[in-house]
C-alpha cells in the first residue's frame, strides 16, 4: 500500500477533505430530505434523508482504496510504475466528479435550478475526453482499459486496441458534450447510444486485431 499516501494521490485526499469538510458545514442547514436522483428532463424524482450528502466523499474515500488494492493484487502490477501518473489522475477526477454531484446536490436542495440533464452529459462528455487521452498510455494490466479476452491475450493487441479506443472515446466525448444541447428525450437517447458505441466498437476492433494477427 506505498501509494494509498503519496504525492501521486495527494491532491485526490485533499479533495475527500474538502468534500467532507462541506458536507459537514452544509448538514445543519440542510432540509431533512434532499435531492437523490433525476430524471432524463433533470428533473429531482427522488428524495433521501441529508445524511446521503456524505455519500460523494464515501464514495471518494473507498474508491481511492478500491484502486490501490486493484493494483496491488494486479498480476501485471509492475506495469503500473509506467502509468502510475495517469492511473492516479483517473481516480482524483472520478473523485472530482463526485464532489461536483455533491455541490449540485446542495444546490438543489435549497431549490436553485441546476438542470442536470445538462450538466451531465457535459461532465461525462469530459470524462470520456479525459479517459481517451489516457488510454494509449496505459501499459499490459488485468485492472484498467479494454479487458477482453483478445487484449489480455496479447500485448500488441492490447497498444493497438487502446490506441483505437482513446480516439474513440474522445470523438464519443466530444459528441456527448454537444448532447447537451438537444432536446430532453433526445439528449437521453444520443447519450446512451454513444456511449454504447463507445464500448462496442472498441471490443469487435480487439476482436478483429487478434483474429488477423
């Protein structure tokens, strides 16, 4: 566990800090029940008790510890040292991700329009973009990137899969951004068929690369 405290993951504990820290200034004025989850028009369709609002930096805390013990019982593990830099990126902005839904959450529940179904395909539209941009760099691993049976299999497979998949997923981002603008339903129905795209087609690529070695 040498890198559950180190510079690499620093930045992702300061933000469970600050995330818990909010958490515990919003709770005392907070209403009793506060906004859970939204539909596809973002709109609130659910409430749950003001105690929920501590779930962004639970789920900070125990996925920052999900990744390290991951990697340590990864038989690859010694790949990491390679991309260690961007696997502990990944985990601060999954961590970020949830402290914005944290933010809007107390937003919401003192009434103020956040209009989530805009925000959202924005926020993963990021995401996806981000994860594009690292997925070339992520070396041999049981753990994180396109795990099929093809890239497992094979290294080479594995750097060409992932070189395809990150522009895929940067192209697939972009579009999920530009979603936003759509009406409700349409935004809903484009969201989900990119990123269904976004998964399928770099699998049937993995395929075919190792099918024509």
């Amino acid at each position: 566990m040498k890198y559950l405290f180190c510079r690499y993951n620093l930045k992702t504990w300061v933000l469970f800090a600050i995330a818990t820290i909010v958490a515990c200034i919003a709770l005392p004025v907070l209403p009793e029940q506060i906004p859970m989850h939204f539909n596809v028009a973002g709109e609130i369709d659910d409430y749950g008790s003001k105690y929920t609002i501590f779930l962004a930096p639970a789920v900070i805390f125990i996925f920052q510890i999900i990744a390290e013990v991951c990697r340590r019982i990864d038989p690859k593990r010694d790949n990491y040292e390679s991309f260690k830099n961007y696997y502990y990126q990944i985990i601060f902005i999954v961590g970020l991700i949830m402290f914005v839904i944290e933010v809007i959450t107390i937003a919401a529940a003192f009434g103020k329009d956040v209009h989530m179904a805009t925000i959202m395909p924005v926020m993963m539209g990021a995401l996806f973009v981000f994860l594009g941009n690292m997925m070339p760099k992520f070396k041999h691993n049981y753990m994180v990137g396109i795990k099929t049976s093809w890239t497992l299999a094979s290294e080479q497979v594995w750097y060409e899969t992932h070189r395809f998949a990150g522009k895929i997923w940067v192209i697939g981002g972009l579009v999920m951004v530009l979603t936003a603008f759509l009406p409700d339903f349409w935004k809903f129905i484009a969201f989900l068929t990119v990123t269904l795209l976004m998964v399928i087609i770099p699998v049937v690529f993995s395929y075919m690369r190792y099918k024509n070695r």
